[in-house]
C-alpha cells in the first residue's frame, strides 16, 4: 500500500551509501559553549560513523571536563592551530563565536582535515570566501552544520515541492523566534556584539528561514527587501528582530521574520497552485514537527518521530567523507546565506531593494 | 467556571445595543452579482434588524429576478440616482465594480441615505476621500464591508492582545489567496481592469490581511515595503500577487501576501513575547475557523461555530444607525486602505520603504 511505504520511509536516510564497516570518522571538536556540549559532542558519541576525539577551547577546565566525559584529548586552541594531536582526527567541529570560524577553520584545512562548521558562516562574505578557498586549495570537504537539510521534515517537503504536489510555487512564509536573555542573561555575550557575532537576529537566526526555503525550493533569491530593529535596550543598536521578503526566480516571494526576543516560535508555510504545505514548529530541534498537506481540500496531518538532527548531520558528513561527496550545504551554500544577510542588512539600512 | 463563561461568550455580539423592537433598516441593495445574490439579499432576508426592499442594477432580467425573490421593488441605476423610490429604504448596500462606489455612494448619501459599501472603497484615495466627506456632510452614516471586524474569532483575538495574552506583540504573519480564473474564467472581467478595479491582488484581497491586522493590532502602520508581479499571462501587467511588509509602531512587522492566482489558503499567526495567537483559515467565509492559541508552552484549539458574517455585519450596521453611533470600520478606516494600498504600489514600483 503507498501510504504504508511513504510510512515506512518517512525518516529513512535517503543519503546514506556507506555502512557501519567504515572507519569512524574521528572529530576534533573547537569550543566548548552549551550547543558542543548538549548537542555535538553526545551526538557525535551516539553517531554511527563518527566519534569524539579531541576537544579545544581556551578555557582548561571546560576543556578537560568535556574531553574527560568523552575519553578525548583536550587541547589548547594554539596547540590546536600548531597541529598537536593530528594523528588522534580526521575531521574538526568548529562551534566557536562567528568572527573565529575563518580561523579553526582554515587552521583544520591547513592540517588537511575535514571541517564542519557552524552556522552563520563567519561574519562577512570576504571572510567566508576565504575559507571556501582555503578549504578548496587543501582539497578537504567543508560542510556549514545546517541541521534542518538533514530533517526528514524538510528533506520530504523538498521532494514533496520537486514532485510539484503544490503545484507551481507561488509564496513562502517563514518565521523563527527565540529569547536570547532568557537563555543567558548576560548583556555582554558575544551573540549582542555585532563585530564577534557580525549582526543579531538575521544572521545568528534568520538563517533558518533563509537557508531552509532556499533548501526546500532548491532556487536561490534574487532580490530582497528588509526592516530591521530592536525595542528593547539590551538590543540596543543591533537587530533585535528582522523581517526580509525574498524574491525568487518565477514570482516566487518568501516573507521571513526572525526575532531573539519574541515567544519562542517557528514554522514554514508554502503555498502553491494547487495546495500547501506547513511544518510547524519548523526549526526548534527538541520538539516533534508537523507536517501538514493540504492539496484540493484534502488535509493530512504527519507528525515525525524526531530524529537527532546533530546525529544526522555528522553521519551524513562522514557518509560524504568516506565516498568522496560534496555535501549538500556546503561552503558555498553558507557563503550564499551570509552574501544574502549582507543585502538584507543593506536593504534595511537603505530602505531600497537590492539584487542578488 | 472562567472556560465556561469564555466559550458561552466566544460568539456573542458584544456590539449589540438595539433588540428586535426596532425598526428594520430596509436596504436598496446596488449591484447584483454573485456575493450580492449569493451573500447579501440572503442574509439581509435573514437579517434581525434589516430587511431588503429594493434591487438595482443595470441588467433588467437581473434585477428582476433578484428583486423578486426577495419581494422586493427593481430599480434601475438612473432612476435610483434620481431619487425613485427613496420612500421604500433606510440605506443603500454598494456592491458594484470598484471604480462605481463613489458614484452609489455619494448618490445615497445626497438621498439621505445610510450606505454600507463593498471593500475596497474606491480605486484612489482621492475618491475615497470624496466618499467620507459628502457623507460627512450629508450626515448619513458610512460603513466599509470589512466582515472581518463582525467575525467573533477577529474580535477574540483583538480583546486577547489588547489585554496582554501573548505579551508586547512582535511581529505578524498574513496570507490570503484564491484562485480568480476559477471563480471566473473570463480574461476581460473587470478584477482584471486596473482602471476598474484599481489594481488587482493588493487592492481586492490584499485589504484581508492589511485591514485585519490594523483591526487585531488596533494600530496602523507608518511605513510599507512590497514587491508585486505577475506570471500567467492573464494578469500581465497587473498585480496577480503582492507581498508587503508592513511596519507598525512599537518595532511591530506585519509580512502580507495575497494572490489571485494561487490555492485557496488564508492565515493571521500573531507572535508576542510570551504567545503567539493563529487564525486558520482566516478569511474564507464558509469554512469554520480554527483559533490556536499558545502561551509558555500550554496550547489551546479553539474552533468557531461559524456565524453568517453578513448577517453580523447588516446588523450590526442597523445596530449603529438605529443608535447613532459611528461603526468601527467607518469611511475614514476604509481610506486608510485605499491609502496604504497607494503607498504599497508605489512601494513596488520604487523597490523602496514609503513612509505612511
């Protein structure tokens, strides 16, 4: 029966070519925050085709904890950079504040290690591009840790929308919000300093809409208008909120908003000729997602088992490594997001729509 | 018990101040297409404090036979302009094309005739303009058919962000699509003809997403950025869809879209700081509304028993001309409209931010 095999597949992984006889990936993980620490370093130990090897971060304590709860090598970032301990890696994490990406990561590429880096990118496009050179010189796979490319909810919507069971396309809405002070209060963190961090909530969040539609509709924009602001005085002076149309090839408009000081929220509607699809929440990777279909006044709703999208993401980049495969949101891919939250920064500071 | 009263309530007329004793407001009712045969004279038959007594329209065989179904006197546009048979209504219902309101309208009023006329309110703002003030001066009451502001789900969720349930509101998100050539096929329609209709996606359906959220937020906005197009051929060179983001007071985003071209779809998902609030669908009138609400992670579907929007809103104006009060969506409400929907144009057409 067809609604038993689109069951039965419905988290399966479409991507994988290797098995559980190829050797473990061994990662290096740089920076030690709460997302390395909850999220990378468990994954990783759970994965099937990796492992946690080293861990870096400046701060010693932090360091030897988490190596110490792994049976990893802990590592100080200069002897990280020097090239201590390359024998014990294959590949790097790099989960740092924005503005050092460029840094671990070209320091990996320069090792000839393989790089995952977290999103955004790094601060500017110039520094991005950098390391897409840098990574490509050195003949070593980058890939920019966007989870949701690796969520079944998102992988199905993309073949859903290539299938055409919408129909043509016409609109998107996204939005993602969060409360940064609530998750730390502090009012100098790194994430409300633009020149560390290279903007607030377009680029530390509006990513997700950005990269997400731009993943589901496989099209890139081509022009883009953008408000953005804050209210609140801890926002004083960066993007507390940002709210950016992007336009698409074939009169496609995606309407996206992005707030770090609103309810926490996400969702992701498209709506074509013939129906619509909505996944909601969307981007918040603790809660199980709903998909729902609605084409020709019929209504379906699916709610996915979550799977562990840090888990996803790492085995799908060692099933990348081991066969020889650029991954799907790659440097490139990344450098796109931050040229585009570079346009939306300038749209909004203009008021003018500016081309991509 | 509070969810009692809450749901006893949820579908009350809280605008309601005249009762059954009072004098029905009889209606000449001015054009006859589908939603006025469909919508109108049936509700106004059905209506508690209004009734209809005269059918005008061009077409004889039309007006006839729509007068005769409802008992009620045909007159032809000449002739009520003249003033024949003033003695037999109260007030006039204008649901001709776009570019006919001002003409009925100003008519009625040098009659001394209430009117309730169909949105939009004209296709400029300089008409529209002209509409408030001759019935200003005539002293007859004006009402802009926004149902929306009559349907208990917009009202509930105004009284909801007016006391604070989902916090300080931070941004909105609004769809409205239907497909045109559907509903009717024929490429010389007037909805077609900007000079008719005054535009296409953004003034006919696009007034749903803009005019509830001014009514949800109880604010307007001061500055708008759009983007229109169109892709099949039938709608060259008109606005077969719009985006505009819209920005209130307070760092409020509002991102609308709306296309005459696209599946049937509607929302208005407001996000606060501490919930967030979702109508769905939202506009369609002959389907039951679902109100999610959602506030520190506790959830709530509440659907509506669905009331006749048209009925609410004839009594409603009966309510208010049999009281003498000023309704809420009054002439001045449905020029802000037709002035922010100038503004959205010109927006699109300029790729920048226009202030309001």
């Amino acid at each position: 029966m067809q609604l038993d095999a689109y069951f039965d597949g419905v988290t399966e992984r479409d991507w994988q070519t290797v098995d559980d006889t190829v050797d473990p990936v061994r990662f290096a993980v740089v920076g030690t925050g709460w997302w390395t620490r909850k999220g990378a370093l468990p994954a990783l130990a759970e994965s099937d085709f990796c492992e946690p090897a080293v861990v870096v971060d400046r701060d010693a304590d932090s360091r030897e904890t988490a190596a110490g709860d792994h049976d990893a090598v802990a590592l100080d970032p200069d002897a990280f950079v020097d090239g201590d301990a390359t024998d014990r890696y294959d590949a790097v994490y790099v989960a740092t504040p924005n503005n050092t990406h460029r840094e671990y990561t070209n320091a990996a590429a320069r090792l000839g290690k393989h790089v995952v880096c977290e999103k955004p990118m790094e601060v500017s496009s110039g520094r991005a591009r950098d390391m897409v050179d840098t990574c490509e010189e050195r003949g070593v796979t980058l890939m920019i840790a966007y989870r949701m490319q690796l969520a079944p909810v998102a992988r199905r919507t993309r073949e859903l929308l290539a299938a055409g069971f919408v129909g043509e396309v016409q609109s998107v809405h996204s939005h993602v919000s969060d409360r940064l002070l609530d998750v730390n209060p502090d009012p100098d963190q790194w994430k409300l300093q633009p020149e560390i961090a290279g903007g607030c909530a377009a680029i530390q969040i509006g990513v997700y809409p950005l990269n997400t539609t731009r993943f589901v509709l496989d099209a890139d924009p081509v022009a883009v208008q953008a408000t953005t602001g804050w209210t609140r005085e801890a926002f004083e002076g960066v993007d507390e909120y940002a709210a950016f149309q992007l336009e698409f090839p074939d009169g496609v408009v995606a309407l996206c908003s992005a707030s770090h000081d609103a309810y926490v929220s996400s969702h992701l509607k498209i709506t074509g000729m013939e129906g619509e699809i909505t996944i909601e929440p969307a981007f918040v990777p603790w809660r199980d997602r709903e998909l729902v279909l609605e084409r020709h006044d019929t209504r379906t709703h699916v709610t996915f088992d979550q799977v562990d999208q840090m888990v996803e993401e790492f085995d799908y980049f060692a099933d990348c490594v081991r066969s020889g495969r650029t991954p799907g949101p790659d440097g490139r891919n990344g450098l796109r997001d931050v040229e585009i939250v570079e346009s939306i920064y300038e749209a909004a500071e203009s008021g003018r729509r500016v081309s991509l």
